[in-house]
C-alpha cells in the first residue's frame, strides 16, 4: 500500500503537539520487509560513522521506535587487513556480535571480492540481520582517494557487480545498498543506480535526497527520491534526509511514498526522535520531548556506556561531541559547548554536565533543531 494512498488526518501541528487527548488518527503504514527481515516500524537508523556505535545504538534501542538500526560503516579492506594481522576486529563491530537483532551492517569498498569475503563474515560468522553497502560516502578519503562510496556512482555497472556479487556471498542474509542522488546537480543518475542495483538483486535501496558534491548543502531533494519509486518492480525504497521530526516522518511516506524512512543527524542529541515518530506513525500521541533532567541522565547513561567500553580517558574525549549534540538547541548550549569541548577526565566531565548542562528549555521548537555535526 502506497502512503498516497491513505487518509491522513492530522495536521503538521497536530503531530507535533505533545501527548493530547486529540490524538492524531491511526495511520496505517505497513512493515518494510527488507528479505526476511521485517521492519516495524519502518524507521531506520541511519549509520553515521564516528557515532552510530554500540553506545548510541543502546541508548536508541531503549528509547524504541527505530526498526533498523545501522552500525557506522567499516572499510573492507581494513576488515580483511586486521583478520590477517591476526589483530582485534574493528572499533566500529563493537557490540555487534552480542545485540538485539534486527541490525545492519555496512561496509565500503569498491572491490567485489573483499567486499563479498567480509559480507559473507558478516552475515555468516556475526548473524548480521542486513549488510549495508554504501555508494554515498562523498568524504574525499573515501571517494577520490580509495575511489570507493559516491565515486562509485559514476559507473553504475561497477555497483551492480559489487552487489551482484556480494548478494551471493551473503544470501540468504539480505544485502542492502545506499546511494546519493548523484554525484553533482547536473549528474543526477539515481533512478539509473537503483534499477541496476534492484536488478542485482538487493533487498532494499536507501536515497539520501543530496547529491556527492552537496555535501550536507541545501535541502535533501525528496522529488528526486520520489521519482525514483515508479522505476522499482520490487526493492523498497527508504527516503533519507532532513527528517528531524515525527512530522516530517509521516510527511515523507504521505507525499512521497516510500517504503520506510531513515533518521540520521536530527536522532545525534534526540535519540528518543524514533520514538515520537513511532507513535506518530501508529496514531499514538507522541511522547514529548524528555525534560532537562532526562535528558542529562540520558547523556549520562551514554557516557557510562562509552567508558565501560573504552576507559575513562578515550571515553571522556570521544563523548565530547555527543555531550554538545544533547545540549544542542537548548538555552545555554554555546556556554556548556564551550566547556565540554575541553574536558579531559571523568571528573571534568561529570562536572561541567553537572554544572553547566543547560537548565532553560528549548530555544526553539524541536521540530526546526538544526543538527550540528554536517561531516558525512
Ligand atoms: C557525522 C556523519 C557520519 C556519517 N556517516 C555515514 C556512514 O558511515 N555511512 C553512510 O551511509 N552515511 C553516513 N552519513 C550520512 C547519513 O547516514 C545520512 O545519509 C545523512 O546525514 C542525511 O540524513 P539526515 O539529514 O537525516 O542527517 C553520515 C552523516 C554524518 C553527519
């Protein structure tokens, strides 16, 4: 069923209003099946390297909401290296082996055979529910110089050998792909890539409503995204871009029919986002935004997770981002930005939240917080 194709009732500003007794009306948005794997609701997680680890995925897991949750990507190459260095498996498989299923994980490369070798690790060895293949990554070491992630757009025969491939190594776990409209404005190839990719043989095709040379530039092009859908005889198509509140989840499946939606920089600061835009799917009221002193707690809760992991010392350091990513649109956020961004001990830290974590609400709605972190 094509969201089109159903009545919505609520307004913008119903869906965002916190828990009243008007709740919006149900909506009907029916699972995502990427292969076997069943995706209810059909909000995913979006992987974002540098944060979507173990830790972020907990803290989002226990807010609920997400159907899907990605790990960061992770180099093939660097994969293979390590196993043959008889090294640790990477950072960024923390937890992956031991948690909640369903959960995808996603690699880059642009060799057919390495990517195969560690797809077929991850679906074999890890039980992986869904493994990833990214063609959007537009960071320069990832794609001019390892000519691997966007730059692969520009040939899309080459994707469909890579998927094509890694769907053999993999099946029957699903094999997923994620791309970008294009490499540039004048260079938009997407509804080419996705016919190869589905013609490949993956389970699914998530659009990022930018192109390579956008970067984070503009607005995410949900048009371009929706265009793409007529084209699909079978994969489902997940729209990716800007989503920052449960209104503009439901907005994107009305108007532009896709199969699900994923949630990346709004989610940073605002894990509970999947659980407001859950509800709103369902015609639940949706939760509102937890109070100051749950929000803090939540950071807290975060910062535990990260230092059981990695030590005190790394732990503080790597969760200094994280620390200004929740306070990030609240009154006071510039003042405690300014300190945390310096803290170098547990002890520093746990104050400077203690002290300085902000106390006001909202500067603006939750609905229009722009998210910080703009490196892909
Ligand atoms: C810090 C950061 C890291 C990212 N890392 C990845 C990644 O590892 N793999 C990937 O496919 N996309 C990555 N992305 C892109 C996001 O998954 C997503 O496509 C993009 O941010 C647009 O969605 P949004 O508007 O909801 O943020 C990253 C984005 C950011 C901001």
């Amino acid at each position: 069923m094509r969201l089109t194709d159903l009545t919505i009732r609520p307004t913008s500003s119903d869906l965002t209003r916190p828990s009243s007794p008007a709740a919006p009306a149900p909506l009907l948005v029916p699972p995502l099946r990427i292969g076997n794997v069943v995706v209810d609701p059909p909000i995913l997680q979006a992987p974002m390297a540098g944060y979507t680890n173990f830790a972020f995925r907990q803290i989002v897991r226990e807010f609920g909401g997400a159907g899907l949750q990605a790990t960061e990507m992770v180099s093939a190459r660097g994969f293979v290296w390590l196993t043959e260095q008889e090294c640790e498996n990477p950072d960024r498989l923390w937890g992956v082996k031991e948690e909640a299923r369903p959960l995808a994980v996603q690699m880059w490369d642009n060799d057919p055979e390495t990517l195969a070798k560690v797809g077929e690790r991850l679906a074999k060895e890890y039980e992986v529910s869904v493994v990833d293949i990214n063609f959007g990554c537009p960071v320069k070491d990832v794609s001019e110089r390892a000519h691997s992630g966007s730059y692969l757009l520009r040939f899309p025969e080459k994707i469909g050998a890579i998927v094509e491939r890694v769907v053999k190594a993999c099946a029957p776990t699903p094999v997923t792909a994620k791309i970008r409209l294009g490499c540039s404005r004048d260079k938009i190839n997407a509804i080419e890539v996705a016919k190869v990719v589905e013609a490949s043989g993956a389970a699914a095709l998530t659009v990022h409503g930018r192109t390579a040379a956008d970067f984070f530039k503009g607005s995410a092009d949900w048009e371009n995204i929706a265009a793409i859908k007529p084209h699909l005889k079978r994969m489902p198509l997940i729209g990716n871009g800007d989503l920052d509140s449960a209104a503009k989840v439901v907005e994107a499946f009305r108007r532009y029919g896709v199969d699900g939606v994923m949630i990346a920089r709004a989610s940073l600061g605002r894990p509970w986002l999947f659980q407001q835009a859950a509800a709103a799917l369902r015609g639940q009221p949706i939760p509102p935004e937890p109070t100051i002193e749950e929000q803090k707690a939540c950071l807290l809760h975060h910062y535990a997770l990260v230092c059981e992991r990695f030590g005190d010392e790394r732990g503080t350091t790597l969760m200094r981002k994280f620390a200004c990513n929740y306070a990030q649109g609240l009154k006071g956020a510039r003042f405690f930005r300014t300190h945390a961004a310096k803290v170098l001990t547990k002890v520093e830290f746990l104050a400077v939240v203690e002290e300085h974590f902000p106390r006001g609400q909202n500067l603006v709605a939750a609905d229009s917080r722009i998210p910080l972190p703009t490196n892909p």
